[in-house]
C-alpha cells in the first residue's frame, strides 16, 4: 500500500471544521453556516445516524410550560446537586439561564414538541428535579417530543442546515489531529470512506463534536459508532482529558440488548420492581423514589441483584412497570419504548414489565473546555487555551455534568455549547485569532497511524481485541469498583495496548473499507479507556457515579476537585471547580440524599 | 446449518457483482440479523455494510432481505431465514458503492428537493410558536421517518425516475411540512409538487407502506397531497390529467 506524506495527499483548506454530525456539530455548524465563514462537518456517517438520534425522554429546560413559575436557578440547583458538586458552576449557569432560548430557537426551526393543552410544549418529570432549589417537591421540567425526542432535534437541525447551506463531508473519517511546531491545531487528517481518498483538512478552527465512548464497555445504550474518536485523537496528541472516571450507567438498559429505556418511562409514572414484586426505590430514596439520581438508582439495582432479589432465572436484572399506565399512556407517551421493547425484549409493555439492567450510557468526562468550546490544556498548573481547538457535546468535559448527569441535560448541553461555540469562534476568526501553518514534518507525523495500520502484515484482530477491552473495563470499571480488581484491570490493559498497536487489517482496499474505520476506531476506543481507568484507580472516593467499595465515602477534602489524566505521562493531577456563578451566589456542597 | 447468500461488488477489483454464500451454524438465540453479519464480518472482513444506532432508529442499514426491504438491526434472523438460508441484496435501484452499501446521493436529492424544514416568514414570538395538541396529532406518522430509503428504494416508480418523482420517502416529509400548523407555505410546497412527476408518478401500489419498518405510510401522506392538489386545480377550473403519460 501506498504510504502517505504531505506531498500526495491533497489539501482542503477551511475557516472552521467540525468533526462530528450529530447534535452538537450540527448546532455549531447551523451558527458558522450563517457567518460566511469557509465551513465543513466531517461525519463518519451520514449525520441524521448520529447517536444523537437515539436520545428519547427529552431535553430539560426552565422554559416554564408546565409551571408558569419555573426558574432556571432551580434547574441549576438540581444540576451542582447531581453533578455531586464537581460540575462548574459558571458552565451550569450558563446552560441553565441560556437554555430556554436554545430551546425556543429549535421549536421556531421545526422541532415538533409535544404540546400542553393550551398550545405550550410538553414537559415530562425526570429524575433529580425539584422546585424551589429541592424544597418543593418534584419538577417536571424535560421538553419533549414523546419518546423521540433526540430523533426530532437531529433531524430539526439537519434540516436547518440545508436550509442554511451548510457544507457537509458525509461519510468522512477523521485519523488524527495535526499539529504546528506551537503545538497549535491546524486541521485534521482524514479520508473518504466511500473512496478511500486521503485529505489534509487544514482549518483554523477544529471542533470536536465527536461524542461519547460508551463502547469501551461491552454493555452499553450507546450505538456501535460511538468509539471517541475525537477524545483518542485528542489523547494521542498529547492533550488532557477531564473527569475520566465518571461513566454514567442508566438504570434501565433492556436486559441482553442493551437498548436504552428513557427515564421518561418513570416521569410518567413507571417504576422498577425486584423479583418479590417490590417497588425498592422506597428503601434506597425515600423521596424521589424511581426519580432520584440515576446514580443512586443503578447503584441501588445492582445491590437488589447482589442480595438475590433480582429477576429471571438467573436473578440478574429487574423489573420496570408500565402496564398500569394504561394503553392510552403508553401508546401517546412512549410510543418508541413499546416498539422497542417488543423488537428487544419480547415483551409488550402495555401487559408486561420490561427487564431492565443498568448500563453504560454517558460519559461525563472528556476533553476539558471553556464554556466558548475552547479545549485547553494545563501547565504549571495554570489553565492555557490550546489554539484551534475546540470541543462540544459529550466528547467536552464543560463540566456541566460533573460526577453524575441529570437526564434531559444532555441534549441542552449539546445545543446551549455547540452554539456557544459557533458564536464564539465566528468572532474569534474576524478579529483575526487562527493558527500558524503546519509543516510537511508536521503533517507526516500526523500521517503515522494510518500509514502504520495501512502497511500491517500481520498482528492482531481487531473485533478479538475489542472484546478482550470491553470485558476488561466490563468486569473492573463497572457500577462497583475496587482498588485491587482496577490494578488488573490496568495491567490487562497494558497488555492490549500492545495489540492495539500491532492490529493486523487485512483488507486494505480503499472503496467503503469499514474494516479500515474500524481498526482506528478500536485505537480511539483503547485511548479513552486507559484514561478511564488510571481515572478511576486514582480517584479514592466515591462521588456521583464513581463508587468505589473500598473508598465508600464523598471526601471533599481531597476530592472536591475535577481530576486531569495527562496521557503521555499516564498520571493524574487535581483541577479546581469553578463555585463562582455571576448571577446567583455559589452552591456550596451538601450531603446529597433523595 | 444455514446458508447467507450476500451481493459481493468491489470496483476495485470487481468486473461485475457476484453473490458469495457463507455457510454458518445458526446461532442457538434469535439474534438479529445486523449482529449475524456482525459475526460474518469476524470470518470475512472484506464484507461490507452500514450499520450504527441498531435498534432500528439511525436508517443507516436498510438492505433488502430475501426480496423484501428492511432493516437488518430489527430483522430477527427466525423471520430472514427461508429454508434455511437469508438472502442479502443492496437496497435496489440505487448505484451500488461495495456490497450492501448503496449510493445514496439522489435519494438525498430528492429530499433537499422538497424543502424538508419550517418556513414561517412571521417574527417567532419570544417563547414557541403555540400549536394545540390536536394540530401537532397531524404530524404523528410523519415526523417519524428515519431516511432509511426502504420505501423510496421498493418504489419502481423511483426506480425508472430517481431525479424526476419525488419518491414516498421524501413525499411524507413534504406532506410533514404541509400539515404541520406552523408552516406557512402550503401553497408553495403544493405548487413545487405539481408537475406530472413529483407526485403522480405514484400509482398507489403500495410498496412503500408494505415495507416501512416504521410502519409509517406514505401513500396515504401521498394520497393527501394529491387530494389538495387536485382541490386547488379545481379552484382555479383547471383540467389536470392524472398525470400517466
């Protein structure tokens, strides 16, 4: 095979580039395409099949439909409080009090909402919400367009962007990141899936958009194309990640499929059950019941399951109850959820409960930015912007999320910072920020990877050393984690770096290869799980959703603190949480019960 | 033992396509019929295939499955195999790329064609647009759509006119548009639909419905636009012909 450098590829040169096209990058995209800006959205699939398309319950916003009298500060509240208080507050601020405009600018393009009688859109209790800063009782503050809620948004904004004009490289794959001699970002090498063609997307702006990592897991909600692409090429060059223990597991992922379940399915009314019929969430959250933290709710299952009270033959998941909702409920409310329960667990909703287990969902974590989507980097302990780069959606750590993610705030995360960004970077770029050139030597450097994985030989296969890391982080990086069993955890992966490194592709046509795109996303997948573990290893404490067995306690005193794994050192340092909102006075941390 | 008989094509090395069959033990579950070429992939990694959210909400694997359109991440195996063996075809009437994997451009066309998003000329109030529940019923089976192109790739009458007639994919978001209450360009959707082409190439035959697995229908939303176009035609007392030439 050929082996690439700067002189036969060719050179595309753009203003910004935004790696991904789901939610995110398409909310950046819609802000630059109005700019006059030379943009373009690099997406591995066509974006309407980004995994955002599978968001289901809704997106949480203070728009105040449902109570007249809603206030984002609440909604803010509720977030620092589920963030387990590392979640930053001027980042949370900002989406809180920014949200109802992001929210009424996607229902003015379209989105179509479910609606209250009097004409406003419809808004679902989710879990984690409260009124009055947790003192009045349950919320209903999650917007959405019945149980298709991340399918309505993608396709709104898709749509607006051929409204807008916007440029679109579909079915492009993104390799890796290219870098200046300042170590600024200049672009990004990638190829045409569909030819096979290699490019130099040279740009002065790149965004990644690229969404989260939750195949590292073998049990996930997350599609198959979620490998974190963008957090691995960001690892490989050597930038930070943030929060990198913090994986969110929803409590109800349908037990052998691993489809997602919307929490909705409790807003309106559902609850989970262990094989003794009982409604368990009593115990665990005598208040919020089924609606507490999602973390707290997984966490409680996984306990019914460890003491024997779970369900099937095997007493390994629990029950999630619909049926006395009534067929009108369900099929008006949770039409998607009928459908897939019937498709993946055989079981009709309306006249059964759906087996359930917690699963991989979320990953807080990523690359850490600004609340403009500027990813930056530490040094000296100082936080220093690293020129051209730029990250929104999940591949960014805000954080809004901090340790554990309120359901619904992650398609406002997606919307509130992916126009953020756009905003930010339109008036960057005409102000005359951008970015030095790269050099050839810089280029071929960039070029490594894929001419590495293009001359293999032989070496290792690529679907065999993917299972052997999803049961790795399966087995040691779950719900429950213990120092002893994360220690083998990481040296396991130490061994399939080794493979990792050493993948055999076989096929090296050019036209449609997914086996190509593949190998590179099992690289990105390897990157994100070692952060994941050191991470996780190296946080003693439990808080959100790191629980720790052998740390059992919240220790702010060490920990109140977001963690930065720095990947060419493979360590991890302590970053400050901003506690300084500029409209409303800090929330200072509680004991956080529900 | 079950036989899966897949379209091989690489324009690489291929002349012409070739059908390869791979002869495999059938899994002891009904799995789907995605995670069985998942595990075809594993022996033979040459083949080739979309896949992404499977669970049947992404679009991106529709292939045709012993002659009939679907989608392999919610297609079980026990419903694909007859007589022991599962035929796997590209979507038909559209280029093929490699394998299963189709050229997918003028299918697209056709939806930018339409003008797949709101238009509402009037300054959007500062909150949402209000739309009863009523009115926003009128959107259900329509906004639903995945673009997967089961329906528009079944359609013959897309497959002798993909850059003329419109095709029931990108018809039923015409139609999502016309009935949504907030848009306020009826007429000039209606107007841009009505050439002999963009919908009366459609003769009702029904494909589209019989295969969406969404279960949406698109004749119906077809049926619609038609109904309104002949309204306004008669309005302005217009002979129209069906349109059959």
């Amino acid at each position: 095979m050929e082996n690439y450098n700067s002189s036969n590829i060719k050179t595309l040169e753009f203003d910004a580039l935004i790696i991904g096209g789901g939610g995110s990058g398409m909310r950046t995209s819609l802000e630059l395409a109005k700019s006059g800006l030379k943009t373009a959205v690099v997406s591995k699939v066509f974006p309407t099949r980004s995994h955002t398309v599978s968001a289901q319950g809704g997106i949480t916003c203070a728009i105040a439909s449902e109570d007249p009298n809603d206030d984002w500060r609440w909604h803010m509240y509720d977030t620092v409080k589920g963030s387990d208080y590392i979640g930053d507050q001027d980042a949370i601020e900002y989406m809180c009090s920014e949200g109802p405009k992001a929210v009424f600018e996607l229902e003015h393009m379209g989105l179509p909402f479910s609606r209250f009688e009097n004409g406003r859109i419809y808004q679902r209790p989710f879990g984690g919400q409260s009124k009055d800063f947790g003192k009045g009782g349950q919320a209903a503050r999650t917007c959405a367009a019945a149980d298709r809620t991340g399918h309505a948004l993608l396709h709104t904004l898709y749509q607006n962007n051929i409204k807008e004009g916007s440029n679109f490289l579909n079915e492009w794959f993104a390799v890796d990141l290219v870098l200046n001699q300042s170590k600024e970002v200049t672009g990004v090498i990638a190829f045409s899936i569909e030819s096979g063609e290699v490019a130099y997307l040279k740009s002065q702006a790149t965004v990644m958009a690229t969404g989260g990592a939750g195949r590292i897991y073998s049990s996930t909600t997350n599609a198959l194309i979620n490998t974190g692409d963008g957090l691995g090429m960001a690892l490989r060059a050597g930038f930070p990640a943030q929060d990198m223990e913090m994986w969110q597991f929803h409590p109800t992922g349908i037990y052998g499929a691993g489809s997602l379940v919307t929490e909705g399915c409790r807003g309106e009314g559902g609850y989970l059950i262990n094989a003794e019929g009982e409604r368990f969430m009593e115990r665990y959250a005598p208040n919020a019941k089924d609606l507490a933290g999602r973390d707290v709710v997984a966490r409680s299952m996984v306990l019914e399951i460890l003491e024997g009270r779970g369900c099937g033959e095997n007493k390994d998941h629990v029950f999630l109850k619909l049926d006395h909702l009534g067929a009108d409920v369900l099929n008006a409310k949770l039409p998607g959820i009928c459908e897939l329960s019937r498709t993946f667990a055989g079981v009709d909703p309306i006249f059964n409960p759906i087996p359930v287990v917690p699963t991989c969902h979320y990953m807080m974590g990523g690359t850490p930015t600004n609340i403009h989507g500027q990813a930056f980097t530490q040094s000296n302990g100082e936080d220093k912007i690293i020129a051209g780069l730029f990250s929104v959606g999940e591949a960014a750590c805000v954080s809004v999320h901090g340790a554990n993610r309120l359901g619904g705030n992650s398609l406002l995360d997606l919307v509130v910072f992916g126009r953020a960004a756009g905003i930010h970077i339109q008036e960057a770029l005409k102000t005359g920020g951008g970015v030095a050139d790269a050099d050839s030597d810089d280029i071929n450097k960039a070029l490594h990877g894929l001419n590495k994985i293009n001359s293999s030989s032989d070496g290792f296969e690529v679907a065999e050393v993917k299972r052997e890391l999803q049961s790795v982080m399966q087995n040691y990086f779950g719900v429950f984690r213990r120092g002893d069993y994360m220690e083998k955890g990481v040296s396991a992966l130490e061994e399939i770096r080794e493979k990792v490194s050493n993948l055999h592709l076989k096929d090296k046509s050019m036209a449609f290869n997914t086996s190509r795109v593949e190998a590179l996303e099992l690289q990105n997948l390897f990157e994100v799980a070692e952060a994941t573990a050191i991470a996780s290893l190296q946080r003693t404490e439990s808080r959100g959703a790191h629980a720790r067995d052998d740390f059992k306690e919240r220790d702010d005193e060490n920990w109140l603190c977001h963690s930065l794994y720095d990947p060419i050192k493979k360590t991890l340092s302590k970053r400050d949480v901003n506690f300084t909102p500029i409209q409303v006075d800090t929330f200072e941390p509680k004991v956080r019960t529900y | 033992m079950i036989d899966v008989n897949i379209y091989r094509y690489n324009p690489e090395t291929d002349k012409f396509p070739y059908t390869q069959t791979y002869t495999l033990k059938k899994p002891e579950k009904d799995i789907m019929l995605l995670e069985l070429l998942n595990i075809l992939k594993e022996q033979d990694s040459s083949i080739s295939y979309r896949r992404s959210c499977r669970e049947g909400v992404c679009g991106s694997d529709g292939m045709n499955i012993n002659g009939k359109n679907g989608l392999a991440c919610i297609t079980p195996i026990s419903q694909a195999i007859k007589n022991n063996k599962i035929e796997l075809r590209p979507l038909p009437g559209l280029p093929v790329i490699r394998d299963l994997v189709v050229d997918m451009t003028e299918f697209y066309a056709q939806y930018d064609k339409i003008k797949p998003f709101l238009q509402n000329e009037t300054e959007p109030p500062a909150q949402e647009r209000l739309q009863s529940p009523a009115e926003r019923d009128k959107l259900d089976g329509l906004y639903e759509c995945i673009l997967c192109a089961c329906c528009s790739t079944s359609c013959p009458s897309f497959w002798w006119n993909p850059d003329k007639f419109v095709g029931p994919a990108a018809l039923l978001q015409a139609y999502r548009f016309i009935a949504d209450s907030r848009d306020t360009k009826t007429a000039e959707r209606l107007e841009g639909l009505s050439d002999p082409f963009s919908v009366y190439r459609c003769h009702g035959i029904m494909n589209c419905v019989n295969v969406c697995p969404k279960d949406l229908n698109p004749n119906h939303a077809i049926g619609e636009i038609k109904s309104m176009l002949l309204s306004d035609k008669k309005k302005e007392n217009i002979i129209v012909s069906d349109g059959v030439s």
